[in-house]
C-alpha cells in the first residue's frame, strides 16, 4: 500500500533529521518514490525513477496525463535525471500506482526508490566519448531488479555511467564507471576514489558488485549509512572489499595507479546536437526543472513521430538529464531546427543565451512549509526585483557566466553540484553567496539589489 512520508532536506537531498553521525543516522530512509508519497503544503509528492534518464514517447505521454489528472498538470526534473509530480491526493495513489505499473515506469515494487541510476545523456548520439554508455544503465537496472541485496540499498545511493566526456562523473555518485580511452576498460570510482579497472562489457555488474559489497561492509560495521562517503572505515577498504570481489566473480581488474582527478562537471548546452549520417538531436532545458503537461506532450510527439526517433537508433525515446533537461535523440536534419523553434515557443529554453539558462530554484512558497518566499517568482527572468539573467553584465573573457541556485531555506534543496551562486531566503530577505574554486562569498542583499547582485555575481564580479 503506497505510503506518506515527511522529510526534511539539506542541499544535497539529505534529510536533516537524519544525519550521519559517528554511528551512522538517527532514523530510516523516508527519501520518496512512486510508492511511499511525500507530503507538502501544494499536495503528495511522487518521485519516479527513470534510470539512465530513459523515457520511451509512450511513458511520457502517461506521465503527462497522469499530472493532469491526479496531479498539478507540471512535472518537475531532479538533479537526477528522475521526474516528480506534485499536488496528488494521497487517497488516489493506488490509481496512480496501477498507471505508472501499466506504462512500465514500476517494474518492481520493492526496488522502487533504490533505481537512481544517471548515464551521459548524449552517449552514442554526437560521436563524442569512448563508449555508448546507455547499454551499461539498462543493463544495470535489470540486475538491480533482479538482486535482492539491492533492496537494501537507500533512495539516496546514486550509480553513474559516463561516456568519458566528464559530464556525470562530477555528480558525487556513490559508484561511478567511466569509459576509458580505448573504449574497452572502464575506471571504477567509490565516491570520487579510484579503484581499478574494468572490462568495458563487466560494467553494470561491477556496479552493482560495488553496491553490494557497500550493504555488507555496512552490516558489518553496524552502523547506519547510506552513502559510501559515510562508512566509517572509510572509501579505500570498500575498494579493497570490490576488488576481492570482482576477481572472485572472475572479473578481471586492473589496479590504478594513483587517484586521477575527477572531470569537471560538464553539462551540455542546450540546441542543437549534430550527430552522424545526417541525424541530429535536440536538447532543451526546463525552465527552474519544471515541465508543463503540454511540454512533455509535445516533446513525446517528437520522439514518436514518423521520421523521427521511432526510425533511428532512439527508437521512440526520451532522455531525461540530471542538469533538468530533456534529450529529442535522432532526428533528420531537415526538421530539427524548425522543431527546436517550436519548443522554444513552447517555452521549453532552447539556447545558451536565454536568461533562464543556468537558473533553478528549489519548490518554494507556496509548496513548501519551510520556504520563506516565492523563490520560484522571485527567480523568473524579467522582474525588476530579481532578473538573474536580464541585467547580468558580460561574464569575463574566456569564461561564462555561473549558475544560479535560489533556494526558500538553508537546506537548499535541488541545489546543483559544482560552483554555483546560491541565492537562499531568509526571515529577513536573501543571501547571495557565491561558491567557486573552494571558497565561499556571502552577503546579504536588500531585496531591491538582488538582480544586480545575482547578475555580477554570475559573472564573477562579486
């Protein structure tokens, strides 16, 4: 029977109310799912899990659907790549349960929570990368769903694949494979520790490996943990633990020498995507991650329509970002600008230059208890109060302007990883602190000097 539970969360997702302490957290995992709702002011929260970020048009149009009639009529985009609908009445979760069942998005009750799985969204579209790495995520998901251990594991522990552009090895994921030059090995990481390296074909079971020697050293510690940066005998005997592991499973490893240094988050602008034999693929950002009903109706129609992704290697697809994005994969190139003209008119952002571009707030009055302002209002491009893009100065040269994070609380919700202005409300009006190259900036902003402050903060001139 699908269940209601009530978090409190830090900038990273954490509950605040179950923190790591020297023994692990003070109380069970209450991350939502499709199944377990969370309660807000705006209604039940449903968070579905769409590994690797894969949407076929058939599954959007149910969640389209699904918003407007049990929910608000949006779907908002995590930093994930996962998809929530809010405003639910939480005496209707079985209905919304046997839709999400029937459209494929909850192939397994009991792993509902624990399929957070992210992957290069543009692996095998652009010609870019040392390996199509979105094979590696299905096949990932179908041993999580087939593993028992994996029950265990909390809606917080994250997998990522990356193609060796450096895009989601930077997400702080708990085990993270990425393709290597020759395209046949893969380097493990324990959050952000090397480990060894991999068969490129023995990927998604050394994740799931991973995560299952994680659980035992968990059992074993007894403590009560949910991420690999928390075990309290650390990341390097895990990697010794999966090591002995995957050679007992007859995988081989290669040690690495040394810790090489983690890609920078490198997320991709959005338009147009060229791609080989004359194909391209469009990539459009969700203004503050939100999608309206209409917006994920019309991106399914793309990816399903004659000529389209339904006759290329996409098949029908979607790809869901974690930077609150969606990918259209395979289109001809005759039809994609038009079409990405469209969805700019959509009011989905198309182009780098747009002011919502690199802007995203967190829920916010009136969804939130906890928010002390409309943060979502309050960060919309074009009002004289708050315009983080309109009167942003030029951005030095050779660099580009910062995203911007506004936040109703100093949990920070939704905030993004890697440098990043946050603009967090407080009882008193808003603090702009900027976060760059390890260190932290921070002042508070009257309300009526918040665009220009935002605006050269972005642009580095705070």
């Amino acid at each position: 029977m699908p269940q209601l539970a009530s978090t409190a969360r830090d900038r990273d997702g954490t509950d605040t109310r179950a923190r790591p302490g020297r023994h692990g957290r003070d109380r069970g995992d209450a991350c939502p799912g499709a199944l377990r709702l969370h309660p807000a002011d705006d209604g039940a929260l449903a968070r579905i899990r769409v590994p690797a970020g894969l949407l076929t048009s058939a599954q959007a149009r149910v969640l389209a659907e699904t918003a407007d009639a049990l929910g608000d009529g949006h779907i908002d985009v995590t930093s994930r790549g996962n998809l929530q609908l809010r405003g639910l009445n939480g005496q209707e979760s079985a209905e919304l349960a046997a839709r999400l069942d029937g459209a494929g998005l909850l192939p397994s009750p009991r792993h509902d929570r624990v399929r957070n799985v992210v992957a290069s969204p543009l692996s095998g579209l652009d010609g870019h990368g040392h390996a199509d790495v979105r094979p590696w995520a299905a096949q990932l998901d179908e041993l999580l769903l087939a593993s028992e251990d994996a029950t265990e594991l909390s809606g917080r522990f994250l997998f990522a694949f990356d193609d060796g552009r450096g895009d989601t090895a930077g997400l702080d994921a708990d085990v993270t494979l990425i393709a290597l030059p020759c395209g046949r090995e893969a380097l493990l990481r324990l959050a952000g520790t090397a480990a060894v390296r991999v068969p490129a074909e023995h990927a998604p079971d050394t994740a799931l490996l991973a995560a299952e020697a994680f659980l035992s050293a968990v059992r074993e510690s007894g403590s009560a943990v949910w991420r690999v940066s928390e075990l309290p005998d650390g990341r390097e005997q895990l990697t010794l633990r999966v090591a002995r592991r995957l050679r007992g499973a007859d995988v081989p490893v290669r040690p690495v020498a040394g810790v090489p240094p983690l890609p920078a988050v490198s997320a991709p602008a959005p338009g147009l995507v060229e791609g080989p034999a004359g194909r391209r693929s469009l990539y459009v950002l969700a203004r503050l991650g939100r999608l309206t009903s209409e917006q994920l109706h019309r991106l399914a129609s793309l990816s399903g329509q004659p000529g389209g992704a339904d006759d290329g290697p996409a098949k029908g697809e979607l790809r869901v970002t974690p930077w609150r994005g969606v990918v259209v994969p395979d289109l001809p190139a005759a039809e994609a600008a038009a079409q990405l003209r469209e969805l700019s008119d959509a009011g989905l952002v198309t182009g780098a230059d747009s002011p919502w571009h690199g802007v995203s707030a967190c829920t916010g009055l009136p969804g939130c208890a906890r928010s002390h302002r409309d943060v979502r209002s309050d960060a919309a491009p074009g009002r004289a109060d708050a315009a983080p893009g309109s009167a942003a100065p030029a951005a030095p040269e050779g660099t580009s302007l910062l995203p911007v994070h506004f936040s109703g609380c100093e949990r920070r919700c939704g905030r993004p990883k890697g440098d990043v202005v946050d603009v967090v409300a407080g009882g008193n009006g808003y603090t702009v602190a900027v976060q760059a190259e390890g260190s932290i900036r921070e002042r508070a902003v009257p309300d009526g000097e918040l665009a220009h402050a935002v605006a050269s903060a972005r642009a580095g001139r705070e």
